[in-house]
C-alpha cells in the first residue's frame, strides 16, 4: 500500500524576534520526509507569517509512512549567512494511517527547539491518501491499531486477545558518535529525536507485523520503552497485547435493568451462601479458625523464607517443575486443559492488560517477578551475570558470545526473564501472567533487567476462537462466584509451591483462598471489596560500594534479594497497618546508582470481602527481664494497635463479624512465634512443609532484636494519612469510590534532593528517601486542596539517580474530585450499572441479570453500605455522574485538551480513538541560572511537553488523551557550567470523548423496585 | 538533604489567588511564605511551613512564566502552554493591571519615562508599596501608553482590545495614558485631597469633549490629544470677562434666577466676577502647553478654593455653574453658544466633581 502524503503550512504566530534590527522575522517553511524536502516562500518581516503553500506531496512507502515522522522545520532566512533554525515540528502520521482514526491532521503546533524551548506556532495539515494493493509483501502493519490503554478500549469489544509481542531495536546513540564532539548541541539533540522517533516507527511496524500473523488487528497496552546504554547504545523496546477488537456499533443501548428488589443486593456475592452470619456453613476445620486479632503464622514464615525476587505468592526457589500443577478438581482440570491448548502454542502466555472483560480472569495466583543484572560493557569478556529469581542461582555467561550492539542479545536476555516468569507462574498452577510489565534500570556499565506480572487462570473464550458457546455452558456450570472468584487458589492446596495459610473463601465458602493477595494488575470489576483502599508504598536504600564491571554486577546480584525481601516485609506490614488484606496495582522499581540501590514499591491496598481478616502486628522484644524495655515494646505495641484501629475507621473497613471463626485463646503463645531476620534468605524448599495441623497461629510478629528493626518500627508509624477528604490509590479507580465528578487534574512534580555525603548510612538513607516522597505526597495534598473531596489515581513514582549523591523523584497521577454527597445514591444503583456494563461489553446479556435475580432474595445480614463493589468507572457506568465543574466555557481560541493516565474521564464518553500519542523530546540549556534555575528549567520544559502532547492532540480533532504516561523523566545538570539536559518520554492514546449530560437518578420507588436504567448514555454535550 | 529540584506541573495550571496577590504585592517568596504562616493557613490544613514553601515557590515560578504572556494578555489567550480556564486568565490579567490607587496618585500626569521610573525608589518608600509592585505599576501604565498611544479609534476600545481589560479598568488606563499624555499636574499640595476617581473621571468627560475624537472619530491619536483647534478658539471667551457689559449682564442674569436659591447668595454675587474671570482666563490660557498642564491647579485655586472658603455647598455649586453656563445662551452680543457649551459643559462636570473637602 503506497500512499502519497500530503502537507500544507498555512501559518505561522507568536514567532521569535530573529532579526534585532527590525524586531521582526522572514520566516520560512522546510517540509521533510524521508529524503524529499519542500520549501515555502520567505514571508517577509512579520512574526505572524501567513505562507498558505500549496499541498506539498510526497509518494512514499507505506513502510515509510509507519517509520518516518513528518519534519517541519521553520527558519528565519538570511540573505549574506546561513538561515537560523527557528524551531522544528515533528509529526507522527501513524493515525493517520488506519480507517478509524483521524482522517486529518490539522491545527496549531508548537514551533520547538531543543535549546530554546517553544517559539511559536505553525499551523498545519496533512493528510494521506493510501493506495490498496494487497499482493504486495507485507513490509507494512498500516491498519493495526494500537493502544496504550491497559484494558479493552471503551468503544471496542474483544472479539479475541491473542497475546504477548514484543520486539526490540538497537542502534548506536547520537550522542556518542564521533561526529558529536564536532556539532552542535541542537544538531545532536536533533538526531536523537529523529533517530528515537524513526526507531519507534520501525518498532511499532514490526510488533503491527506480529499482529497481523497472529490474525489480530491491534495491540492493547502496549508499552514501548527506550534504554539509554551509553556508550554501548539506545535499545527502543516495546510489549503489547495483541487482539481482535470489534467496535461497538452502539454501546449506549441498554437492555432493561433487571428487577434489583434492594440496595443490599449488591453484597451477595453471586451464588454465595445466602446468610454466613448466622450459621456456620460447611465444616469448621482448623484452617478455618481465626481470631480477629491474629493471622496465620504461615504468612509470616512464609516472610522469612520468601527472600528471593518473588513477592507473595510465588513459588519457593526450583519450582520450575510441575509439581504445583496438580489439579485440585475436575473443573480445574477441565478449564486447565482447555486454557492451555490456547496458551501453550504461545512461547509466552503474557497480557500486558490490567483490566479485563468480566469472565475473562478465573483465578489469580500471585505476583510473579524477576530480575537480572547484565553488563553492558562489550570490553570485558566474562561478565557475571546474576539471575535473579526462584532459581537463585546465578549463570556465568560467555560474553564473548555476545555483540551488545546487536538486537539478539538483548532479546536472548528478555527471553531469559521471561522465561523465568513463565516458569513461576507455571509453579503457582498458573498458565498464564497478567498485568505483566517490563522495565530496566541502568547504570554506567550495569544494567537490572525486571519483569513482573500476576500469575493468573484465564477463561479460554477469549484467547481462541469458536469456543464461545462451550463456554458459556461451561460457565453455567461451574457457578464461578464473581465476587471472589479470582481470589481462590489456582494451585493445588495439598501440594502448595510455597507455604501458605489456607482459609474457605469468606464469600463463598467453597474454595480456598490464601490470607493475602499480591496482584499487578487493577481491581477487577466484580471484586467485592469493604471500605476504600489506599495507596501503600514501601521505600528502601541500601549502599553499595563503588566499583567497576563484574564486582560491581557481583555486588548488585548479592544485594537483590535482600532489597526485594525487605520491601516485600515493609509492604506486608504496611498492608496490615492498615488492616487491608490485598494488593493491587504492586510496582516494584530497584533503581542502581553509582554508590547505592533504590527500592520503592507502590501498590492499592484494600481489604477482600472474600479474603480473611488481617491479623494484627504483635512486637516481640528481645530481653523481656528488661522493665523498662518492656515498657517501651508494649507502649509500641498499644500504638501499632491504636494506628491499626484508626486505619480501619478512616477507610471504612467494617468486615462482618465471623462469630463461628473465633475459637481459641487470643493471645499468641510465645513459642509460636517466629523470629524475623533479615539476613535469612536462603531457606530452601518449603514446599511440603506446610503442616496445616498448626490450626491457630499467632499474629504477625515484628521481633525487635536490633535498632534496626525499630527503625523499622517506627517508620511503620511515621507514614501519615492523608489529610480528611484526600484519598489516594496507584490504580486506576480506587475502591469505594465511585462518584466522581468530571473535574480533573493530572499533574506531574519532580524533586531532586542531594544527600549530604557526611552521613550515609543505611538508616539516614531510607529516612532521607522516605522523607521525600512523604513530603512530596504532602506537597501534592496541599497543592491540591482545593479539590477536596478528591482522590489521587494513578499515582505513579519512578525513582532514578542521576548522580552519585542525588535522588530524583517523578510522580504523575491525576486528582479527581467525588461528589460526597451522592454516595448512598451510587451504592444503590451501582450494581445495575456494572450489570449493563458487563452485558453490554460482552454478549452475556442474560447470564448476570439471572444470576443476580435469583440471589437477592432476602435481606441480608449484612450492613447495607459497607461492602462495595467495586466498580470501573466506564464512560456507561456514570449516569449519576454529576457535573460539577462550569459549564464549558467557550474558549474561542485554545480548546482545553484533557490528560490522564487513566483509561477514562469521569462522567464522558469515549467514542472514537484516535491513535497512539507516543513523544520524544530532548531540551538543554547553556544559560541555566537566566532560566530560573534547574527548577525553572524542568517546569517550563514539563509545561512544553504537555503543551505539545496537546496540541497534537487537538490537531487530530480529540479532546483528550488516556493512559497518559511519561515513562521517561532523565535530567542531567552541570552547574558549575550553567548547564542542563532533560530527556522526556510521553505516551497516551488520542481521544474524542463527549460529556455526558446530567441525569438525575431516579430511585425515588419502593425499595424493591429501583430498576431505573440509572446510566443511559443520554443526551450529550460536548 | 536539601531540595535541589522541587516542581510541580498540572495539565491545567494552578492558580492560586491569595499567591498571585502577594506575588503582584512584590514580596519576596520568603516574606510571602511568612505572610502565609500568618494567615493560619497551617492551621486550617495542617501543611508544614516546608510545603508552604515549595508551594510558594512554585506558584511564583508559573507567576514569572506567564509574566511575559501577560504583557500582551492576547497571547496568553493564545498560547499553548499552559492550560488555564478563560475565567482564570480573565483574572489573572485584571489583577496583573490593577493598580494602587496610593502609587497611581504619584505618578499620574507624569511622564512615563525613565526618569520617572527612577523616582519609583522614592514612591515605594513613601507610599509603602514594594519597588517591585511599583515597577510593575509603572511599567503596565508605560506599556499600554506605548501601544495606545497612536492609535486610531477610541482609547477606551482600543485598551479593552490590547489588553483584555474589563471596562472599568479599561476606563482608568484610559485616564492615565490622557493624564500622562497631556502631563496634567496632578502632584501639587493643593491637590492632594483629589482621588485617583476625582481625576479619572475628569479625563473621561475631557476625552469625550476636548479631543480631537469628540468631532472627527477618523484620525490618529483622537481620543489622547486634545483638539488645538478647539483651545486656540478657546480665545473667544475672553470677551465674556473682557467686555464689561457683556460681564455685568451676565452676573445679573445668573444673580436674578438665583436669587433666594442660593444658600451662599451674597457670597455668590459678590464673588462673581472673579469666578467668572478664573473660569475664562482658564479657557483663553489652555493655548499654552504649560497652562494646559496646569489646568487642574488652576481649577482648584480659581474656582474650587474661593468657594470652599466660603463653605458653599455642593449643591450651591451645581446651581451656580448650571446657571452660570446656562445664561451665557441669553448674552445676545456674544456669538460662541457652541464652543462654550462644548468648555463649559465639561468644565461644569470637573468642577462639580473637584469640588469636595
């Protein structure tokens, strides 16, 4: 498919001054693309050029049109020298390349340069037409759509999801080519924009190619990455999920709302135990006897042993085999086997989504990771390359074997990792990984390789074709609970991977489910889950002596394991501290710097109707002769236990009593507990270890052997809450919540503090970096006030260290504000909603509204309110949405383009997708102090990009981009020169969106009858 | 550990009032950081004094970034770069023009010059405004003139249209870029007691009557400079106070339909002929730059102090001038009825509004 693009300047405002004589400019036009270059004429003297060229053509290659980007440069004409570069715009005429999206790009771009920032604007359009010709070879994927949003797209259905693709370019960096040391800054800037953005082009192509074999016609989450090795090069990586996306023809039809006789309705679990309170259903066996104040000490052994890359649930070391994929019964198996002849022809059975359609996820398992270190440097032969994970055994690897420069050696290294997580989900029962995410950290020579994800069971209907009826059958059958469904174990409960405290699911009292859950991935829909949820993060230094290649490699692999046990310590603790049961959304990022290793960890906690109750935190001290020291622990002990109590009434956290469940003496006999060290990481196979006759179990146990461990203690405390009317969660919606207004703010702050060289230890390092982001969370809370009541989404921390004694801390997150007042209101009619989402998004239109008819019978013991479920605001689920801000305000000039890292904008419709927003920029200055400072510096640029992500935005005729992300924030500053540099790395998904107008809800009926379809799309405004 | 970078960056840029107005006041981060620390705002939010500063910090740093943008308000309009609703950009640039009505006495009528701008040390002590605030002060008064001042179509529109003001602000600037124009003095002791309003609205009864864009809304300049045409004819009025008789009949016509209205009649009558004699000697002077200049001093002494000092009311003056002007129509030998009414009907409005304690 050739295709001839087409591109016309019309305009030009607010240029600089170019000439000081007259004050004004002769500004003209270069259009590039690939070799073929068009110029406009010299419009003379004026800072507001009007060029009106005529259509510049250009006949190119499909191939082309996907790599290239569009170049217009903008200079000022010079009789007697060479022309001044005013500023460049680079436009990415991907959308433009496939039949839904845009179908022309026009507007007000900014004019940018890499030294001087924005100077001006140029209006332009561009357009293509494409040519079929099918018989050609397929170089080109022109048609694929792709998508940074991590769940199916709003105005799509998932006809099949394919799988995993990847795929990974190499070229050498601009900036250390010979040719640097002779140009200029701004030409070297240049070249790498042009070279990142040619390399994503080509990147995008080859994954489309990948799609396309695998019969798929887009690519959802995709995540496309870019690794700055220095001297050994720039690697552009990306992952994705392929699919076969549908678009709905009219997603705002809604079937009629089934009878919901009451507001409690939404409690019951589907085919859960109508009344659990008050009898106690099935056989109380041991594993089912817990006190409110103590959890199983299995968790906590589990601590101790869990020292390796995995968190939670994962496999103990060597689980490779497949000794925990033993079926726990005939419907596992059956499910199993259907699911793997989907997956196993795959070599990676990996999502990047976070979210899915209802039904698609059965069980999850646990959080799956691993971790490598390799050595960039090509110089030196056998570098020690440490893999890390269940195997924990770390490979010497031939590097003579290795071409760094070459694409294959970084594949052979991802295809290790993944490898890896394969086989741990593999030990978890699990057949496929979910939520799974990718990332690398790099240091002079030495770079962590990390993937994680959540080892999951998926519900085969979606991955193959023509199975959908058999499984609608199947589904009927097997009665899977939607409220705790996915908590249930996957793997067999005799024969368990790891050591685990087994309860019978809470809800349904079937299955068994583990006393927490660590996931990657968002909160599914149908999750029932009490009170809100709050955004947990554990934060981590550890020093690391300077030292070059293998030693210094060496010294990373010795230090991982400890990191990654102590972050999963703090987050536990942390979890229980705020008597919550489960993480979602968990992150974990290490960060390698010079002469230290950062661990920052972010996840939502909530707490899992279907998940047992936390116990509490018990302290231990080490000399209990000590009066005195007693005195302390116990003092210690009554503020951890007031601290827990004030978390579980500031998040609402009010869990049905379980009468039948309290059996036994409350107070943990001493003998039971178990010590906590830190250094202990190598226990091996615990495997069978798990006695369940060990029926009660003491509490979590902080042993307080050293001053480290109070440290710990008290770091525990220091994190506060946030301020009344703040909430704050790292997924995309947080739990409880679910009226949100259409005000929202996405932001980013970056800080950079330097550490004072005199003091590092260990501990002032940690207090130095929790300080930050506690301060920086304070900041934002305080900055946002005005929002209140509101909630931070998203939020997203990335930690780098860019120098020896600097840490830098990014965060993007967006605030919403919700509507108080109209909780009670959501409550009752959010079940219906997510009922019509749920029909509407698949084709099971009966299945729910039945399932949900014959389980609301009675009244339920249950207190009404507390147990939500929790619910994704989709674009059909906001009909009570309340529009709180202005109406729009008719901006006859700039119009307002919305950003945010979440999927959706509250209380709006996304009806079309416009394309990949996908930006690169590279600013620097020589004349640091004249910009402000490096604060000044890095403002004004941030300000630029959102500037220019929506101004391209608008171009393709949206209003908005979702799954906003800015993967990349690298500053370098040279002071003592005036001197600075700034690389930013952006993506998102362009979209048009409309408001939805607002629609009171009508539940003034009987309790019994509130069936209004509460959320029809409506009139809209836009 | 010391905060080398702190930043935040919204999609939609904050803007946060109570920073903006110690912002535009000129006071330093810290001195505003301390004024914040005093309004209790830790109190109410629970914020420690360091995020007050780093959030002080930022706002003054997006505060110098549309600094430049707010010298031609259009383009902040227009500008891609930060995201601002249109009601906030409206306030920001009203508050960024709005002005102190202590700094704005100083330096109305003066030369916007750069002699001027070094006196501003001098002001800002004396008027206890910062020398940051005054320069801003001084500078948009500057930089509106600059761009108004040759311009064509009326002053007021030509301001709302520049600068995005709203009418009443519009209507001030119109007034000092008349002011500084004709270098009315305005500084003089026995002027003191007259407000920036006082003298505002004088400017405008004189723009809409005196310039050149009272009689022809074609020309450059129309609505600043005033119409020489109309201050050389001005002359002619001389024969009102020079021909006795003409003088004589015109007190007794203004003596005759005010008697037993006027509270202050006998001061009145006796009084007359010097105020007769101020008002026109005002008008015959106005040929000369430097009477120009002195217009409003002469007012005052000529008119607005004899009368204070013989405690007439303001209502008295109002029967009086009206009257005053109103009998001139009736002076068969005198045959400029339209220049006067165009001098006095205007007069009558300044005096009136000059005329107060």
């Amino acid at each position: 498919m050739p295709g001839k693009l087409k591109v016309k300047i019309v305009a030009g405002r607010h240029l600089p001054v170019m000439d000081r004589a007259s004050d004004l400019t002769d500004a003209f036009v270069e259009v590039k693309f690939g070799n073929t270059t068009f110029k406009t004429d010299v419009y003379l003297k004026s800072l507001n050029p009007q060029w009106n060229s005529e259509w510049f053509k250009f006949e190119v290659d499909d191939e082309d049109l996907q790599d290239e980007p569009l170049q217009i440069t903008v200079l000022d004409h010079d009789t007697y020298s060479a022309n001044d570069a005013i500023g460049k715009v680079y436009i990415d005429i991907d959308p433009l390349l496939y039949s839904e999206a845009a179908t022309v790009i026009s507007g007000w771009f900014p004019i940018y340069d890499t030294i001087h920032g924005i100077r001006g604007e140029i209006n332009v359009v561009v357009k293509v037409d494409l040519f079929n010709d099918l018989n050609r070879f397929r170089q080109s994927s022109c048609g694929v759509k792709f998508f940074c949003t991590t769940s199916i797209p709003k105005c799509y259905r998932a006809v099949i999801i394919h799988g995993f693709v990847e795929e990974l370019v190499v070229n050498e960096d601009p900036e250390y080519q010979w040719i640097d040391r002779i140009r200029t800054p701004r030409a070297s800037n240049e070249a790498r924009q042009r070279l990142i953005s040619l390399m994503s082009g080509e990147l995008q192509r080859k994954i489309g190619l990948k799609v396309l074999e695998m019969r798929g016609n887009a690519v959802v989450g995709y995540l496309q990455c870019f690794d700055l090795e220095g001297e050994s090069g720039l690697v552009v990586r990306a992952i994705g999920t392929a699919c076969t996306l549908d678009k709905l023809s009219s997603p705002a039809a809604f079937l009629p709302a089934c009878n919901s006789p009451s507001k409690e309705m939404k409690e019951i679990p589907f085919n859960e135990d109508p009344n659990p309170n008050t009898h106690s259903s099935g056989p109380s066996t041991p594993l089912k006897n817990q006190t409110y104040s103590f959890s199983p000490s299995k968790s906590y052994s589990r601590q101790s042993s869990s020292s390796d890359t995995d968190l939670s649930l994962t496999p103990k070391t060597g689980m490779g085999s497949g000794s925990a994929g033993k079926e726990g019964g005939p419907f596992k198996a059956l499910l199993r086997q259907q699911t793997q002849s989907a997956l196993e022809q795959r070599e990676f059975p990996f999502f990047t989504l976070t979210a899915f359609p209802p039904g698609f996820l059965v069980h999850v398992g646990g959080v799956v990771s691993a971790r490598s270190v390799k050595l960039l440097d090509r110089i030196h032969n056998p570098a020690f390359v440490g893999i890390m994970g269940n195997t924990r055994s770390y490979k010497l690897l031939d590097w003579n074997s290795f071409n760094s420069d070459e694409p294959e050696t970084r594949d052979a290294w991802w295809a290790e990792i993944r490898q890896e997580i394969k086989s741990h989900a593999k030990a978890l029962g699990c057949h496929a990984v979910v939520g799974y995410s990718e990332s690398t950290s790099i240091c002079e020579e030495v770079c962590i390789l990390s993937a994680s994800g959540t080892a999951a069971v998926l519900n085969p209907r979606f991955l193959q074709d023509g199975t959908v009826e058999g499984c609608l059958e199947q589904r009927l059958e097997e009665n899977l609970p939607a409220g705790c469904g996915f908590c249930h174990i996957p793997y067999d409960e005799l024969n368990m991977p790891f050591p685990a405290h087994l309860t019978y699911c809470y809800n349904c009292r079937k299955q068994k489910v583990p006393d927490v859950l660590f996931t990657t991935i968002d909160l599914p829909i149908d999750a029932t889950v009490i009170g809100k949820g709050c955004l947990i993060q554990a934060r981590l230094c550890r020093l690391k002596k300077k030292a070059q290649a293998e030693a210094n490699a060496t010294a990373i692999s010795n230090l991982l394991p400890f990191m990654e046990y102590e972050v999963h310590t703090q987050l536990m603790n942390k979890l229980k501290l705020k008597g919550m049961n489960a993480l979602f959304g968990l992150r974990i990022q290490i960060t390698v710097g010079e002469n230290m290793l950062m661990g920052l960890a972010s996840a939502t906690g909530v707490y899992l109707a279907a998940l047992p109750t936390p116990g509490g935190i018990q302290i231990a001290g080490k000399t209990p002769n000590d009066g005195s020291y007693e005195q302390h622990i116990s003092h210690m002990q009554k503020k951890i236990n007031d601290t827990i109590a004030k978390n579980k009434e500031l998040y609402e956290i009010n869990p049905p009593e379980v009468s039948e469940e309290i059996i036994g003496s409350p107070i943990p006999e001493p003998r039971q507990r178990s010590r906590l060290l830190r250094s202990q990481s190598e226990s091996s196979d615990e495997v069978t270890e798990l006695d369940l006759s060990h029926g009660k179990k003491d509490a979590f146990v902080l042993e307080i052997d050293d001053t480290d461990a109070m440290e710990d203690v008290h770091s525990l405390l220091t994190d506060v809450p946030p301020p009344s009317g703040f909430y704050s969660c790292n997924t995309e919606i947080m739990p409880g919540i679910n009226n949100w207004t259409s005000e929202i703010q996405m932001f980013t702050s970056v800080r950079v503090i330097r550490l004072s060289s005199l003091n590092l230890t260990n501990q002032a390092l940690n207090k130095n970096f929790n300080d930050l982001c506690e301060n920086l969370l304070k900041s934002l809370y305080f900055k946002l006030r005005s929002m209140i009541p509101c909630c931070l989404c998203h939020v997203n921390f990335t930690v780098s260290l860019p120098e020896d004694e600097l840490i830098q801390v990014t965060v993007t997150a967006v605030a919403i504000t919700f509507d108080k007042n109209q909780a009670l209101q959501t409550t009752k009619t959010h079940v219906e909603k997510s009922l019509q989402r749920a029909s509407t998004d698949n084709e099971e239109l009966l299945q729910f509204p039945l399932e949900l008819c014959s389980d609301s019978l009675p009244s339920h013991p249950f207190p009404p309110a507390k147990a939500v479920t929790v619910e994704k605001a989709s674009p059909m689920g906001e009909g009570n949405f309340r529009n709180r801000s202005a109406p729009p305000c008719a901006n006859s000039t700039v119009g307002v383009v919305k950003m945010t890292p979440l999927s959706f904008i509250p209380g709006a419709k996304i009806t079309k997708y416009l394309g990949i927003i996908n930006m690169f920029f590279i600013r620097e200055t020589t004349s640091l102090r004249e910009e402000g400072g490096v604060s000044g510096f890095l403002h004004a640029f941030i300000a630029e990009v959102f500037a220019m992500v929506r101004a391209h935005v608008a171009a393709l005729g949206g209003n908005a981009v979702v799954s906003y992300i800015m993967k990349q924030c690298v500053f370098m500053e040279n002071p003592n020169k005036n001197q600075a540099q700034c690389l930013i790395n952006v993506s998102g998904d362009a979209v048009v969106f409309v408001r939805e107008s607002e629609l009171e809800v009508v539940s003034t009926q009987q309790p019994t009858a509130n069936c209004q379809p509460s959320c029809t799309g409506g009139e809209v405004t836009t | 550990m010391t905060s080398e970078l702190d930043i935040f960056v919204g999609n939609t840029t904050l803007i946060d009032e109570d920073v903006y107005r110690l912002w535009l006041d000129g006071y330093s981060v810290s001195d505003a950081v301390a004024l914040r620390v005093r309004s209790g705002i830790l109190e109410q939010t629970g914020a420690t004094a360091a995020v007050l500063q780093s959030d002080t910090m930022d706002h003054y740093r997006t505060f110098h970034m549309l600094e430049r943008l707010l010298h031609a308000p259009p383009k902040l309009l227009h500008q891609l770069i930060f995201q601002i609703p249109p009601s906030r950009q409206a306030l920001l640039i009203e508050r960024y023009y709005a002005f102190d009505e202590a700094f704005v006495r100083e330096v109305l009528g003066k030369k916007l010059s750069k002699g001027t701008k070094k006196d501003l040390d001098d002001i800002s002590t004396k008027t206890g405004i910062t020398l940051k605030s005054c320069r801003r002060q001084f500078d948009n008064f500057k930089r509106v003139f600059k761009v108004v001042e040759e311009m064509r179509g009326s002053l007021v529109d030509n301001i709302q249209q520049h600068f995005l003001l709203s009418d009443r602000l519009a209507r001030d600037y119109a007034a000092i870029v008349f002011f500084a124009n004709n270098r009315f003095e305005t500084g003089k002791k026995k002027l003191q007691y007259l407000s920036f309003g006082d003298f505002a609205f004088c400017a405008e009864l004189m723009i809409q009557n005196w310039t050149l864009g009272a009689v022809d809304s074609q020309v450059d300049d129309m609505d600043v400079d005033l119409d020489k045409e109309f201050l050389q004819d001005l002359k002619e009025l001389k024969m009102l106070v020079a021909d006795k008789d003409l003088l004589d009949l015109h007190k007794s016509l203004v003596c005759t339909a005010l008697r037993g209205k006027l509270g202050v009649f006998s001061e009145m009558e006796a009084n007359f002929k010097n105020l007769s004699r101020g008002l026109v000697n005002v008008a015959a002077k106005l040929t000369h730059n430097k009477d120009v200049r002195d217009l409003f001093v002469d007012l005052v002494e000529k008119f607005v102090e004899p009368c204070r000092s013989d405690h007439w009311p303001l209502n008295d003056v109002r029967l009086f001038l009206n009257q005053y002007s109103a009998s001139v129509h009736s002076l068969d030998g005198f045959r400029h009825q339209a220049l006067w009414d165009r001098y006095m009907g205007t007069l009558r409005g300044c005096l009136l509004r000059l005329y107060h304690d």
